[in-house]
C-alpha cells in the first residue's frame, strides 16, 4: 500500500505538473462532469440536509431553517413508544428470515442448473425464473393478492378443493412473512442465481477433470470443485445481505400490508413513510429514517471491512 | 463426459421444471382469466387457458377514464427518463473513468456514499416541495436521474477501452467532448445498451415515487392508477367478510386482469433483449465484485 502510494507520488513530480495545470488541462472534463454532480448535489445531497428536521419541531410554515430545535425529542418519543420494540422485532425476522431462506435459493438454483446437460432445457428455465424480476411490485402484489383472496383466489380454490376451510390470508398476521418471504424467492430467484452461474462458469475445468481422474462422482465435483469455485462470491454476497439487514425494502410491502397485519409487518422503512407521507408527521418520520440509516450505514461499514479482510475484495 | 440418464438426473429435471411452471404459472393465468367470462372467474374453474372466452374486460379497461393518459405517461416517464438518466450519466461516468482527473477519487466516493446512506423518504420529498416540482412531470423525471450502480458499470465499461484510442486522438488535436463523443460513447454502445434497459425497466415498474410526488390524475403513470385498482379491489374483497353486497365486483377483477397484463405488455415484448443485456451487466458487475 505505502510503496504503491510512493510510485504515485513520484509519477506525479514526474510528469511535473501542478494541480491547476491538471484542472485547465482537463477543463472539458470537467464541464462535462457539471450535470452529473449537480444532479447528485441538488437531489440526492442537498435533501441530506433536511435530515436536521430529525431535531427540530417542523413547521410547513417555518420552513426546515426556522423551526425550532428540539434536539432529541423525536428519538425518545420513539425509542420509549409503543410501536419501537414491535418494528425492530419485524424488521430483524423478515430480515432474518429472507438471510435464511431466501439467500440460498439462487445458489441452490444455479448448482442444479450447472448440473444440467441440456443446453436449451437450461435456457428455457432461465428464462422462466428471470421474468419475475421484470415484473413491477405492484402487479406482483395484485397477483399475490388475487391468488390469496378468500372467496375465489387460487390458493383457496385448492384448499376447497380438498375439503378444507378458505383462509383470509392477507388479513391474518401470521402468515404475513411467509407470503412476503415466498414472494420474494419467487421474484428474485432466478435473477439472483446470475451471479452464481457466472462464478460457476468461471472455474477452470481443468479442476473437474482432475477431479474425475481421481474418482469424483458429480456430488465431489459439485462439493470439492464448484463450492470452493464460487466461495468468494457467495461470501460476499452474504456479507452484503448481513450489512443491508435492517434495510428491508418497503415497496412490495406497503401494497401487501394493512392495519389488520400491522403486527407482523409493519417495519421500520414501512412506518417511517406511513408516518412521514400519509399522516405528514415529518419531523418523527425522518428521525425514525435516521435512526434506521445510522445503524444500516454501521452494519454495511463492517460488513464491508470483514470483507475485505476475508475475501480481499470489498464493496468500496 | 458419460450421457447416462442418473435418478439424480431425473430429480433434477423434474424440480426445476416445476419450479419454472411455478414462476410462470401466474402469468398464464392472469392472461387466461383476463379473457375469461366474470362466471368462470366466479366459479373459480380458470385454471390454464379461458373460459368463456370474451374480451369485454380490454373493452371495459379501454373504456376506463385515463387508462390511456396513463399508459401514454409511463412510457413518457420511460423513454424520456430513461434519455435523461443515460445522458447523466455518461456525463458522470466518462470523465471519472480517467485515471490523470484530480479529484476523481473524492467525486467517486461522493456518488457511492449515496448507494448506503440517503435522505430519506421525508427529506426528499421536503426538497421536491422546496424546489417546486412537486406534481410536475419534468421534476419526477430529473429528480431521478442516475443510479450509482449504473453510473459503476458505465464507468467501469469506460475504463476498459483502451487509453491509447484516446491519446492518438489527442495527438490529431481532438478535444475531449470530441473524444468522448465519437469515440467512446459508440464504443460503450454494448454497456450503454444494458444500463438502458436497467433504466427502462426501473422507469416502467416504479410507482412509489410518482404515487408520493404527483397528484394530478392526467399526470400519473399506468402502476400508479393500477395500484388504485388494486387497492379498490381489495377493499371490495374486505367487503366480501363483511357480507355487502358485491354483484358488481367481479366484473372488476377481470377488468384488473386486463389492466395487468396491459401493464406486463411492454416488459415482454423488452423481455428477450432484457434478458440478454441484464445477464451481460449482473457478471460485469460480478466480476467488478
């Protein structure tokens, strides 16, 4: 690192120019980078500052400038509120639910494929589990909720079918984030097992015939050569998933949910906009979002600096 | 390599096929049942293809008041964000890709912080209100205008060419809006091609945004105004529970069928050259890691 650090330096005195030399040389470079930075600097950064109405008691009339500071107020009322210990709780199992269930299913997927010799049967399965993840969340959502519903949806025409009761699923919590974890694999099962196809093509196939030399069976070959093979990938795809751990996705779920569930599915992302843009409490929704950011910013951070102790390669 | 048929084999073809007929079997059968006759939904006996074949369902949903507008709005917001996003972000891309710009390094982290930590739900649409383009077309389209994943890929797609196309360019005397123009932007047309699509579809699907910040009707796009139909439904089916009064529900919910597959159309004619892009730009940002 430091070595490299003093080739860089010395390339610099060699080319021997300064910094406002580098800047006029590369003006248009730099022209060309105006739209872009200030598109970042107008809606991605400057609404960072809007963050301070976390502190403050927001007024629409005021403006973010001369509301009054509160300082923390907003944190207590939620840390000691009621609903705290209930979202945290949601957010933690339909986060570790989705690391337990749905993290592996790609990987299961594309090992199962990889064992397929048919060329164009691979081709025609990929293709079918792919098209989930085109598909928008609010159709996905009206599909779940059509399949669910009570009186003529599918899953229910099947349970009478065999004799048993229909089941209002959606109204009931505790079924929430098995339809919510079930959705999810089968949107982004497919999709998700890219990745791991393109690790599993990647491995020498040297590796295989040596493996096959000495004996193996395809469950060796799969265990001691494509595992191992892919190993890297799945380590940091699964350092990734523990670091967005509380940043559970609220899109999908804000078309699924309804006050009946809340119990079970209403998290953190879900309640900080049902609060901040349905009933306009912005100042509690955006210390709540702070909250959530803080703590998902920490988990990625360490995420991030196992993996590049681990794997040698990190997200940045 | 021995071609013999194992009962691994067998396993594993049986449960991949099935659950490929599982992915897809919703998507039959939103299309089966948005041709089916309101009785045959009713009965619940839709199961692969119509019954009681009609059409009135795309009759009623052409009917409806500002489906049109709707479908017209979503594919504004798509072709226009999607020019918008790309120009973005080629003008951030581009010049980061080259290793001699000082400060390269300080803008690049500025962008990927953005990937971990943002505004926010409330503070966003606080600056929305604050700039003025809150219900505005042109806000919702230029206050989305790049993504940082893309923004990597395109980046990275830059950096692989090779410098030595741009120096001997430089040599003729070619400035470097010049360069960027002619040569490097036809040469990324591959990566360009895959994070327009990767825009194209984020544009299409997206409702959340455009539900918060736009509230005139003639403005919304399609997903927004089939959430509505969605919710409405499902409000009618709360009803079911409760015993009222229903007769006129399930003629609505092959309209919803309809109005889905109306929504999917687009994503599927797309779906092969998608499908094709989107696999090349997951292992290009697999590979980057």
């Amino acid at each position: 690192m430091s070595s490299r650090a003093k080739v860089g330096k010395q390339k610099n005195i060699g080319t021997n120019r300064s910094l406002m030399s580098r800047i006029i040389r590369d003006r248009q470079l730099y022209l060309i980078l105006i739209p872009f930075l200030l598109y970042y600097i107008i809606f991605v950064y400057k609404p960072m500052g809007g963050i301070l109405i976390a502190f403050k008691d927001y007024s629409v009339y005021k403006g973010i400038a001369d509301s009054p500071w509160v300082g923390l107020k907003y944190f207590e009322q939620f840390f000691n509120g009621e609903y705290f210990v209930r979202l945290l709780r949601n957010t933690s199992l339909i986060s570790l639910y989705t690391i337990i269930f749905s993290f592996p299913a790609p990987l299961i997927l594309a090992l199962l494929l990889n064992e397929v010799r048919h060329a164009k049967f691979k081709s025609a399965i990929q293709t079918c589990t792919y098209l989930p993840h085109f598909i928008s969340a609010v159709v996905i959502a009206g599909l779940v909720t059509n399949f669910l519903a009570p009186s003529n949806g599918l899953i229910n025409n099947i349970i009478r079918m065999f004799g048993g009761e229909s089941i209002y699923f959606l109204t009931k919590p505790e079924y929430f984030r098995t339809i919510y974890i079930l959705m999810n694999i089968w949107t982004e099962v497919g999709y998700g097992s890219i990745v791991y196809i393109a690790a599993i093509s990647a491995i020498d196939m040297q590796l295989y015939e040596a493996c096959e030399i000495d004996g193996g069976n395809r469950f060796t070959k799969m265990w001691h050569v494509t595992l191992p093979g892919i190993l890297p990938t799945i380590v940091t795809l699964f350092i990734i998933a523990i670091g967005g751990f509380l940043n559970v996705g609220y899109e999908k779920i804000i078309l699924l949910y309804q006050p009946a569930t809340y119990e079970t599915a209403d998290i953190i992302s879900t309640y900080v906009y049902r609060i901040g843009i349905e009933q306009a409490n912005y100042s509690m929704s955006t210390a709540v979002n702070l909250f959530n950011s803080v703590i998902g910013f920490i988990l990625v951070s360490m995420a991030n600096y196992i993996s590049n102790k681990v794997n040698d390669t990190g997200l940045w | 390599m021995k071609k013999k048929f194992t009962l691994f084999d067998v396993i594993n073809y049986a449960l991949l096929t099935a659950l490929a007929v599982v992915t897809i079997y919703p998507l039959i059968y939103i299309v089966a049942a948005s041709f089916s006759s309101v009785e045959h939904i009713n009965l619940g006996d839709v199961w692969f293809y119509p019954k009681g074949f009609t059409t009135s369902a795309y009759g009623k949903v052409f009917e409806r008041e500002g489906i049109w507008m709707a479908y017209l709005n979503s594919f504004f917001y798509m072709f226009v964000g999607t020019a918008v996003c790309l120009a973005v972000t080629i003008c951030g891309a581009y010049p980061l890709s080259k290793k001699r710009l000082a400060g390269r390094r300080l803008i690049n982290i500025f962008v990927v912080f953005t990937m971990w930590f943002s505004a926010g739900v409330v503070p966003t649409f606080l600056n929305f209100k604050s700039l003025g383009l809150l219900n505005s077309r042109f806000g919702y389209i230029i206050g989305f205008a790049c993504a940082a994943y893309n923004f990597i890929l395109l980046r990275t797609y830059f950096a692989s060419i090779p410098e030595s196309l741009e120096e001997a360019a430089m040599i003729d005397g070619a400035s470097d809006f010049y360069i960027m123009t002619r040569i490097f932007v036809p040469l990324a047309l591959p990566s360009l091609a895959t994070i327009a699509l990767f825009y194209a579809v984020d544009k299409w699907n997206g409702y959340l945004w455009a539900m918060i910040l736009i509230t005139d009707d003639t403005k919304l796009p399609l997903q927004v105004v089939l959430k509505k139909l969605i919710v409405d439904m499902s409000g009618k089916m709360d009803n079911v529970a409760f015993g009222v009064d229903t007769s006129n529900m399930y003629s609505e919910e092959t309209v919803m069928y309809a109005t889905m597959v109306f929504a999917i159309l687009p994503m599927l004619v797309l779906y092969p050259f998608v499908q094709r892009y989107f696999v090349k730009g997951v292992m290009l940002g697999a590979v980057k890691g």
